[in-house]
C-alpha cells in the first residue's frame, strides 16, 4: 500500500548513538555464498530488508534450507551441485544485486530458471550480464535479447573467460566472479574502476581463492566451498543518512557505531571531510571487513567537485550528498555518475526534481548535477519514486525544511532500512 508520511521539522540537533542494519551488499553474498558451499553458515546482523528476503526466497526456491532466526540467519549449504530446479519463479522484487548475482550462479547449473522482479527491475538493464555469461557458454533469454527481465536461464558446462568490463560494476564482476567459479579453467576479469570487493572478500571467508593483480581479477573454477560464520558489519551506505543528517542539522552530534569501513565503500568520508564535516573515524578492526564508529558534529560546510574513481565508493550515496551540498556554501559538481540513471530510478531526476520541489537548486546534467548552496529548504509534497534512498534523503531534508513534508511511498525505506524513522526519532529524543 502506498502511504503519504507527515515529516515536521523537530527543530533540534541530532543526538546519541544508534547501530544501523546489516550491509546490504555483503547480507546478500552471504545468503549466496552460503548456499552454494558445504555445511552450515551461520550469519549474524543479516539485514532484514526487503531486498535480502527477495534473495533468501530466491534461494529457498533453488532448494536450500534457510532459517531466519531472531540471533542469526543459518543457511543449510549442500553445494554447488545440491541446487535444484525451481518449480517456481524465482523473483527477485526490486533488487538488482539478486538478479545479477544470482544470474552467475545459475549460468553455471544445470537446469532452467525463470528470474523476474518488480517494475523498477523490468527497467534495469541486464545485457551487462547476460552478454558475458553467454561468452561462458551459457544459454540466457528475455526482452530485448535478453537485456530485460523476465530472464530465462539454461545454465552447464561453462568455460573460463577473458573479460574486461565495459562499465564499472560490483554486480556485473560478482556475476561473473560467481560464474567462474563453476567454470571449466581460469575466469580473468579485467575492472576499469575499483568496485566495492566484498565477493572477493567473501570467497576467501568461505575458503575459497581468488587473485587480483592490478586491475585484473583472477578466479579458477572447479572450487569447493565450506561454510562459514558471517559477521556483518553495519551498512555505510545506510550510515551515510544520518552522517549527513548530523552534519546539516545544527546542534548535531552523532555517534554511528560498528559501520563496515571496506576501503572500496567510504567514498562519502572522503567527501565529507573535502567539504568541511567534523568526521572521525575509530576503526575497531581491519581484519576481511574492517568495522569502526563514525562520529559527526554539525559544521559549516563548503561545495566541492566529486567525479573520477571516487564514484563508485560512493554511487549509492549520492542522493544524500546532494542534499549535503545544498547546505554547502558555494558550487558542488558531480560528474562521471551517469550509473545513477540505471537504479532503482533515474537518480539524477529523482533527486533534481523532488529536492528541487523543497526550494534546493538542484540542475541535472548527462553524467551528475550540480547543486548550489547553500539554500533554504520549504515544505511541501514530495515522492520517493519508489526508491528507499530517494525516500530517506527527503525524510532527512525535512528535518532542515520551514513547514511539513509530506512524503509519499515512505514505504520504501524497508528496502534496505526497516527502522530507518524508528532511528530517526531516537535521535531526536536525546
Ligand atoms: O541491489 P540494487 O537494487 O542494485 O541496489 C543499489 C542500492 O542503492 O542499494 C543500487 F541501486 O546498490 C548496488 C550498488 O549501486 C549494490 C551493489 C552490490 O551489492 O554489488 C553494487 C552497486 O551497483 P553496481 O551496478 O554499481 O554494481
């Protein structure tokens, strides 16, 4: 049910501490990894999100027992070869991460599959993956020549390929990371810009080997995995709200605790600390998936210009920085992002049009915008587009804004963020 959600201005700082949910990426590789290697996996702080339940439902229908928990998620790993025929269709709701990651692995079985998922996902783009996957030898239909959901997937007896990626995508390299793992020989793949590596990290979690020299990733198929336990770490990319609520919202001090610090993912920090944000980091471990606190303080903050290898560390981030630069004094560009029109939205007129409806001067270009600060924010009625990171940076501009928000679809926020307004309002409570 689409719902319209009152946002009044509170009108006082942020303030305390709160864990943020389970990293979304990593939640999904380890149901994933789980389900294709050997004996149990135990996964704790699994993020409840909408997206992670598409993938256990995925992986339920492929056969594999999977326990939810209320202190973790056990997935019953029989491996590679225990992975069934779907009767069902499996759907993966609006989760891009499910439908290309799952796509590698079942190029590599040997049976038939059927993926669809909602309507955001009908519109993303899948060529990426099933024009390589088909080089590995596998058999993928669907709209468009099968650059479209519904995808039809007869997967087997694949061969290791030489590939360098034409756009820079964790997705798209773990789908074939996962496909090269069943192949026959070495699967090489070459990376225009680092992505966030948590596939890699994870393979040698689950006992697995992978190699990466310079841009070029190399994996040989033929492994066996074993299960393994899972810590995940808090999500930066849901951290990264309530980094830039603290550091907009004046009187403002917040403490984010155990954030997952993956060198490929804290982009934001970078640029926080660029524009003038009173940031630290206490780093609690650097081991696989380093983990630490983030703290922030309301500061004054000045326009920068973000683009090159720093955007994919920080792609999912975007539409909260923008908001962050429509309080910074001066001129903020935001180049090289032209990824953001294939998300869950186009998030480059997501952001421009509904910002722009609460007063933020916000112009869209080919590959970003630019944002000039800093504004005054009014209310009004703004949508989420259906997309949770468009819903959480307007809840999170309501804060700043003269009258109410009325936000419709807030609902989407449970993609990735159940208790996202829960969070909000113990912060406020302090
Ligand atoms: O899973 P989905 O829908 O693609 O989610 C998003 C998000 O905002 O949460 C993107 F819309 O995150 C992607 C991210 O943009 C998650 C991801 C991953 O886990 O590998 C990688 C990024 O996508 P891509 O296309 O750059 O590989």
């Amino acid at each position: 049910m689409v719902t319209m959600k009152k946002l009044s201005n509170p009108k006082c700082g942020l303030k305390g501490e709160i864990q943020v949910p389970g990293d979304k990426s990593i939640s999904h590789r380890s149901i994933m990894f789980g389900s294709v290697a050997e004996g149990k996996t135990v996964i704790h702080n699994f993020l409840m999100g909408e997206d992670c339940l598409s993938t256990i439902s995925c992986f339920r229908k492929l056969g594999v027992e999977i326990e939810i928990m209320e202190e973790a998620v056990i997935v019953h790993g029989k491996g590679w070869d225990h992975l069934e025929e779907p009767l069902e269709i499996l759907d993966a709701g609006n989760s891009g991460t499910t439908t290309r990651l799952i796509m590698g692995i079942l190029a590599g079985r040997p049976f038939h599959s059927v993926l669809i998922g909602d309507s955001s996902i009908a519109k993303r783009p899948m060529k990426r993956v099933t024009e390589p996957l088909k080089l590995f030898g596998t058999q993928i239909d669907g709209r468009s020549e099968a650059n479209f959901t519904p995808l039809s997937i007869r997967g087997g007896n694949l061969k290791g390929i030489h590939y360098a990626l034409p756009v820079a995508s964790a997705q798209v390299k773990s789908a074939l990371i996962l496909a090269g793992l069943q192949a026959e020989g070495v699967t090489e793949i070459v990376e225009p810009e680092q992505t966030r590596n948590h596939t890699e990290k994870m393979i040698i979690e689950f006992g697995g080997k992978i190699e990466k020299h310079g841009d070029t990733i190399k994996v040989e198929g033929g492994q066996i995995l074993k299960g393994t336990k899972i810590s995940v770490p808090g999500d930066i990319s849901s951290a990264a709200f309530f980094m830039v609520a603290a550091a907009i919202v004046p009187d403002s001090s917040v403490r984010l605790k155990n954030v997952g610090l993956n060198e490929t993912r804290i982009g934001i920090v970078e640029v926080m600390k660029k524009m003038g944000a009173s940031i630290e980091i206490e780093e609690h471990s650097k081991e696989g998936e380093p983990v630490g606190d983030i703290l922030v303080q309301y500061s004054d903050l000045s326009g920068i210009e973000i683009g090159g290898d720093l955007i994919p560390s920080l792609i999912d981030e975007i539409p909260i920085i923008a908001l962050l630069a429509t309080q910074a004094k001066g001129k903020t560009v935001i180049k090289d992002a032209e990824e953001l029109k294939v998300k869950e939205t186009n998030r480059i007129d997501a952001v421009v049009k509904e910002l722009g409806k609460l007063g933020a001067s916000i112009q869209g270009t080919d590959d970003g915008m630019i944002i000039e600060g800093k504004t005054s924010l009014h209310g009004g009625e703004v949508h989420s587009w259906g997309d949770h990171r468009i819903g959480m940076t307007l809840a999170v501009a309501s804060l700043l804004t003269d009258s109410d928000v009325l936000l419709e679809d807030a609902e989407a926020v449970k993609i990735s963020y159940p208790n996202f307004f829960e969070h909000i309002n113990q912060l406020l409570r302090k």
